[in-house]
C-alpha cells in the first residue's frame, strides 16, 4: 500500500517482525527501533515487536503477525531471515493488504534499489540506521510531515519510473535505551544482547559496520552500567556485547570489564559476557583485567580475518600480526576465547599457497601443537573457520580433515608444531582511545 492510505488514520499502529535464526536468540533491533517511537515522533504511535525464528512455519508466522492487525510493519532483514522474508511478504500482503510494509536492517541499507526490485510487496525501505526515520515515517504516514523530510528513506516512484533513494542515515549520537519491561517479559532466559557503541572507525572492504569519515557513537557509561544490572539479573545467562570492535577505545574497554569484575558476586551465578575485540590492540592493562577476572564470567571473539599481507592490503585492514597471535595466545591459555577465523579466501587471488600460509599463521596462534592434548576449558575453544575450512578444539578431539577446494591441507594432528611464516612487515593500526 501507500502512503495515502493512512494519510487520515492518526496515532498509528506499528509493529517490527524480527525473525530469529534460532528460538535462542534475541534481536535487539526491534526494541531499538520501538524504543525510538516514542522518543522521536510527534503522535503517540504505539509500536510492539513481533518475534518468529527461520525455523518455524512461515504460515504460522504470517497467522501470529496478522492476529496483532498492524497498520505499519517493519522488516529487520538480516542475511539469515532475507530468504524467509521474500518468502513471508506475499503472504502478509495477501492478510493485510492496507498494510505498509517497511524493509530496514544491514541486509537492504546498502543496496536499496535492487531490494525493493526484489521484494516489490515492500513499500518503503529505510537505508542506515532505523530509529529516528522509522519514527517521523510513521508520522508522515498519518499525515504529520512528508516522506521527502525523512532520513535514509527510499521508495518507488509513483508517477515516475525509478526509484527515490536516499543516502543511509547516521544518528548524531546513541538512540533511546531499548530496554522497556516489554523486553524483558520476552526475553524469557534467551540470550540478550547489549549496544554500548555503534560503528567502527576502520573501513573493512568485508563489513558493514564501518564507514568512511563517521566516528561511532557511545552510550554514557552510566547508561552501559545500569542496563548491565537489569540484563545481569533478567534471567539470561548470556550477555552479548553487539559492539563491533570493543576495545577500540581502551580506557572504555577497561572502565566496562572492571565494572562487570567488581559487580560478579552481585549478579546470578554462572552468567558469561561476551565480547567482540580486536587483539591486535589488545592493551596490556586490559589483559591484566581479563586474567584477574573470575573464570566463566568474560568471553572473548576475535576474528582473524587474515594473516595474508596481500589480502589485509585489498580488503584496508591493516593488522599487526605478531600482537595480534600472542594477544590471542593468552586469551587461548586463561581458557577465555572463542576464536572465528575468517579467511577472506576470495581476496587471495587464487593463491593456494597464499591460503595455505595464511591459515597456518592463524592456527599458530594456539599454545602448542594441535595434535598433542590442548588445554582447554570444560566448555573448549571452539574455532570456526567459514569459507570451506571448519574445525574445532575440544578436550580429546579427534583431528578434522579440512579443506578448500582442490587444496587439501594437512590433517590438524598432522601439522608441524612450528611452521614457518613469510615475515610480519608491521603494519599497524594506531588505535588510540579513538
């Protein structure tokens, strides 16, 4: 439908569809975008979340969304639900033809023309980050405002071939607290997931979260503290820092780890937080912090991306190498990392060596030969390599074939306990309390 539709109908009733890719999971997008309403529309919208995982019956999941009769519904679209979502589309359109439908999330923001090509039961799409546009849209739908007035919104021309497309909107600061008693009602023990910065400083060619001249936005730390408590004592046992690089900004890192340390015997037993850093700029004074936290309570990700210089050279990630492997050979020692290594194979060039290398270099950052008995906590250290390579290490796991391809590389309790690498040329990202 259009915008006409609803130009009378004042305050609106809007709903966000998140689809999970597990029941386990709790997307924290939607909550934003609801919290978001109230803070930055003119009417007094209401706006609820409506949960569904990519697992369930599709039909089950259009019954559950049209029984809520929603006049606006959202679309966080994600490379794990976009499939299921061109799927749902028609049938919601066909249950609630008044609806607008409105397509938002990483999976659309950055190629607005060809997702409203391929979803054309979609009407608006809104490129960048949603809570402020998904606000004064609703606004403009009821008449308050014009949709030309609304950041990072695009859509279908009408009288025109073509689209309408705006550039992705950026906040100018951190949005709302998502976190209202309607989140936690749902939250229901699933793991939970916190925002206390958003965007990156780096401009990885494979990544989304970073983009060039834009500084990220941070939660005042009394804000990070207080939504820790409540998420600490929600039930979850698992709490998820979505920050992209988290200890960009070191005395911030460290600020947040000490509160969490000083906090442990407060919050429940047997609850974990969960980090994505960089450890190439792991700080010394933050690892003292990691090891002098109590086991279970921090776990940390990091991605090796590569230690193939070409390819970090034709991706823009600069990365030293050698801080970053015996950052990681800590961590992996106190028994606190879980470790993605992501090749980024279709960069080499086709250079099976290049992988070859490359590969070794990222699994040497592990204590000791793969084939003798690994140390490891009661949970293990879990390596997930994507583009074809797939292994773990676990307490008395069995080598894994692995390969990529017609490259066959050697079975993991075959490789040497010290292989030779091509020379680190020290190239270093300078990452100064940005």
């Amino acid at each position: 439908m259009t915008a006409d539709v609803l130009a009378l109908r004042r305050p609106l009733r809007a709903a966000v569809l998140a689809l999970n890719s597990q029941y386990v999971h709790s997307s924290l997008a939607p909550w934003c975008l609801c919290a978001g309403v109230p803070a930055f529309s003119r009417l007094n919208h209401s706006a609820s979340v409506l949960e569904g995982t990519v697992n369930e019956s599709l039909h089950t999941v259009a019954d559950r969304v049209t029984a809520a009769a929603p006049q606006v519904l959202g679309f966080c679209c994600y490379i794990w639900n976009i499939k299921a979502i061109k799927k749902l589309l028609p049938l919601l359109r066909a249950a609630l033809p008044d609806c607008v439908f409105v397509l938002g999330g990483p999976e659309v923001s950055f190629c607005p023309e060809e997702a409203l090509s391929a979803l054309p039961g979609a009407d608006f799409l809104i490129s960048g980050e949603g809570e402020r546009p998904f606000a004064l849209l609703l606004d403009a739908l009821a008449g308050e405002g014009s949709l030309e007035a609304v950041p990072g919104l695009c859509w279908r021309q009408k009288q025109a071939e073509g689209f309408r497309l705006s550039p992705p909107h950026a906040h100018a600061q951190m949005p709302p607290s998502p976190y209202t008693p309607a989140y936690f009602s749902q939250l229901a023990g699933r793991i939970a997931y916190i925002e206390a910065s958003r965007g990156c400083p780096f401009a990885c060619a494979f990544c989304l979260s970073g983009r060039e001249g834009l500084r990220p936005q941070r939660a005042p730390l009394e804000r990070v503290f207080s939504e820790l408590d409540a998420l600490a004592h929600s039930g979850a046992r698992t709490i998820k820092f979505v920050d992209r690089t988290f200890n960009v900004n070191r005395n911030r890192a460290d600020a947040i780890l000490g509160y969490l340390i000083n906090k442990s015997a407060a919050y429940p037993p047997g609850i974990t937080f969960h980090f994505e850093i960089a450890g190439d700029i792991l700080a010394a004074s933050t690892l003292a912090l990691i090891a002098s936290a109590p086991p279970g309570l921090f776990q940390f990700e990091i991605g090796l991306q590569s230690m193939d210089e070409a390819t970090l050279l034709r991706v823009r990630l600069a990365v030293a190498g050698l801080a970053q492997r015996t950052a990681v050979a800590q961590l992996i020692l106190q028994f606190r990392v879980v470790l993605p290594v992501f090749d980024v194979v279709r960069h080499l060039g086709r250079r099976p060596l290049a992988v070859s290398r490359a590969f070794l270099a990222q699994i040497s950052c592990l204590p000791q030969h793969l084939g003798a008995p690994v140390p490891v906590a009661p949970r293990g250290i879990v390596i997930i390599v994507r583009h074809g390579f797939s292994f773990c290490v676990a307490p008395r796991a069995p080598p894994l074939p692995i390969s990529h391809g017609t490259l066959s590389l050697h079975r993991l309790g075959e490789l040497p306990a010290n292989p030779v690498f091509p020379t680190e040329k020290g190239r270093t990202r300078q990452v100064s309390d940005l």
